[in-house]
C-alpha cells in the first residue's frame, strides 16, 4: 500500500492564481480530510469527506473548495491565492470518522 | 477559542529520561485523544489515543494518562531516544450534528540529547 499521497511536494503561487492540490489513498477509506498547518501551530482543518460525494466544511474552509468523485481521490482546490494561504497543508484519511489516522507527506504552498 | 491547550512548546530530554507532555481541554464533550508524531518534513503520525472511560493507556514506551475530573491527559515517554526528537501534538474529538470533528494543540518540539 502505498498510504496517502499528495502531488506537488512544494508550489509557488502568485497572488490570484488558482491551483489544485491532489490527494489519493489507497486503503479503502471513506473518510478524508484536508488541514493547513502554520507555524508554530497545530492542524487546522479545512475540509473533510465522510464518503464519495460527501463533503463538509472544517474550521478554515474560507478560499478553498473540494470534491469528492471517487473513494480514492479528495482535491483541494484553491481558486484566488493570498498570501495568507501560505502554509503546509496535509490530506489524511481513516477508517474512524473524524480522527485522521494516515497522512500525506504534505504539500508546502508559498503565494508571494 | 483554543480548545486544547498543549506544553511546553518546547523540551530538552537527555537519552534514557522521561519525557513528559501535557495537555489540557476545555470542552466536556471531547470522546476521543489522540496523540500524533511528527517528523521534520513528514506528515504526522498517530501515535496513541484514549477514551475518557480509561486513566492510562500504554504502548511499549509510550504511555497515555487521563485525568477527567481535571481536563488534562499528558504523554508520558519512557527511556527517551534520539529517535524519538519530533513535534508531538495532542488533539481531541467530538462528535458534532455535522461530524465527528479534531481540534489539535499546538505542539510540542521534543529534543533527545545523546
């Protein structure tokens, strides 16, 4: 198994451009979940998935839109980068609602 | 509103010590804590979790206790390693009308001299 996943690694964004950050898991898991991670801080979550076709706001969801077409794949996309969405940001998934139990690798997005 | 409140931010341990990390919680209805690892560079990792109904929890060195009646539970790490440097963060969960949410602390950078 190869976990979570998460394409690109790092990005650089301009100011107002759009990107897509893709995540897949392979276990099977129904539920999914993106966070940011800022530093210095804990986790915050942005949005979650409980299933395909399902998915719901989190803390932060302001900036950033997800789907979920397929068990395997839940993208985050951001549509007018700030600055201020500059962060770490992590897909995890689990077996167990609500608890992120395997994460990505993680994606560091800079917007300058 | 930080719901869960972690220290130190910060720890130095020498090799074969205890390490210790508290948390503490506000909200009564949090069900489920967690703990996560954290390696520089690498996503976390959960580490080991508690429910409310149970005061300490172990694996192999790694032991969570509980205290309910005061909000707290604290990751205790037996005979600490150089392996074991890394951001650890404790978190809670509760089960809200849309979904179970996870509100993390903010982290703890441990350090394990040699």
């Amino acid at each position: 198994n190869a976990g979570v996943t998460q394409t690109p690694k790092f990005r650089i964004l301009k100011i107002g451009q759009s990107m897509t950050l893709q995540c897949t898991q392979d276990m099977n898991h129904n539920y999914m979940y993106w966070y940011r991670q800022d530093p210095g801080m804990g986790l915050k979550l942005i949005y979650y998935s409980v299933g395909a076709g399902i998915t719901d706001k989190g803390e932060v969801p302001n900036g950033y839109n997800v789907s979920r077409s397929t068990t395997e794949d839940f993208p985050l996309r951001l549509e007018l980068a700030a600055p201020s969405q500059t962060s770490v940001y992590f897909c995890a998934s689990s077996y167990r609602g609500g608890v992120a139990e395997y994460f990505g690798p993680g994606t560091r997005l800079t917007v300058t | 509103q930080q719901q869960v409140k972690q220290s130190p931010q910060s720890l130095i341990v020498q090799k074969g010590g205890i390490s210790i990390i508290n948390c503490a919680y506000e909200n009564t209805a949090f069900d489920y804590f967690p703990w996560y690892q954290q390696f520089p560079g690498k996503g976390p990792a959960l580490l080991i979790a508690i429910r409310p109904d149970v005061s300490e929890k172990k694996e192999g060195r790694f032991t969570i206790s509980f205290n309910k009646s005061a909000k707290q539970f604290s990751l205790h790490i037996m005979d600490s390693q150089p392996g074991d440097s890394a951001t650890y963060f404790c978190a809670a969960s509760i089960e809200e009308t849309s979904g179970t949410r996870l509100t993390f602390g903010e982290g703890t950078q441990l350090t394990v001299n040699p």
